[in-house]
C-alpha cells in the first residue's frame, strides 16, 4: 500500500485567490446522487444549491476561470472514473469543476454507506471523499474500502479532505485507514489536481 500524500498545511491552507473548497462548517446537506456524469460538455455556470456560505459562492464565481484547460475525451482512452463522496451537492458541483482538467466520469454519494453501496455496483478508479459526514466519517469509509472483499476495490486510490480545526488528528486517522493522500480545505484547483495527478496518473492511449 501506498504511504499517503499530503500537502502541507501551511501550503494547502493559503491561496493566491479565492477559488477554494470550504470547510464542513455552514455547508447546506447535499441530495441523493449515485449515476455516472460524463464528461463532453462545458457546463452551465455554476448555481447555487439552497443556502451557501460567502467562500463558496466566491468559489462558484470564479472557480471556472482558474481551471485548468478543459479535458475532451481522446479516442482510443476509456475515462477514469471518480467517486466523490461528501454531503453537500454543492462541493460535489465544485470538485467536478476543478477536476476538468481530466476527463473524468463522475458519481456521486451524499454519505460513505451510499458510496460504499456504489462501488459494490461499478467500477471506480479514485475516491474523493470529505471526513466529516453524518454517520461514518471518511476514515472510517476508507478502512471499509481498504477491508473490501474485492482486491480490486481494496487498491482503489483514496483522497481524503478536511476542514476541521484539528487536520493532523485527522490526517493520521486517514493514515491509519489506508488513504493515498489528504489536504485541508480549503484547497485550490492547482492542490488537487497536483494530489490526483500523483496518486492516479492520466490513462495511455489503447
């Protein structure tokens, strides 16, 4: 098993701008999810899902200017597919937006039970998941993951994020579970691409 990667607090916590992902606190609850999101498609400006707090709405203005460029799928390349697994609808919107750089298939679960539900359904090649969930939290979901009868689930990579005042507690609850990487929120587009980009390189052409 990989050792995680992490991104220094001092680093994953200032940024240049304000396009980043909050933290937990005041984030409206998410609504159910779980179908696969192709990518091809610019999408519609981002709006907002119920009540968002000043740093998100900031981040659902300007994060589409400070992506990277736009990823089309290649012939001849099978998309990789991501899970991202937090509560809130809106971080979910986001981190597909920061991840446009890969063209990516995504699905989506508002709790770890529901996406430990899909990935007895389909095939996943990367796992994004919050800490801080109602019910199990991300490093509890990344130990079930790591226990997983399938060997193909067990080495499926694993980022972890928080928000939480105390982030080394819970980077070294993540370690112990199995995670491949973690960073504090909040967190750039330039951070988490770097972190996916490390622990899931870009497929190669068939």
């Amino acid at each position: 098993m990989k050792s995680a990667t992490v991104v220094p607090e001092v680093m994953a916590t200032s940024t240049s701008r304000s396009t980043s992902i909050a933290p937990e606190s005041a984030r409206p609850t998410g609504v159910s999810a779980g179908a696969v999101t192709r990518p091809g498609l610019m999408p519609e400006t981002p709006r907002p899902f119920g009540t968002l707090n000043a740093e998100t709405a900031r981040a659902f203005a300007v994060a589409a200017h400070e992506t990277r460029p736009f990823a089309r799928i290649e012939p001849g390349v099978k998309p990789q597919r991501v899970l991202l697994v937090d509560d809130s609808r809106s971080i979910r919107t986001l981190l597909k937006i920061y991840l446009m750089a890969r063209a990516f298939e995504y699905i989506e679960a508002e709790s770890a039970e529901a996406a430990l539900a899909e990935l007895e359904k389909q095939p996943v090649d990367l796992i994004l998941t919050d800490f801080h969930m109602d019910g199990m939290n991300g490093a509890d979901f990344a130990a079930a993951v790591r226990a997983h009868k399938d060997t193909k689930v067990t080495r499926i990579p694993i980022l972890m994020m928080t928000g939480d005042a105390n982030a080394a507690e819970v980077r070294n609850k993540g370690q112990k579970a199995g995670i491949n990487a973690f960073v504090r929120k909040p967190v750039s587009c330039a951070q988490l691409m770097t972190l996916v980009d490390t622990i899931l390189p870009a497929p190669k052409k068939e």
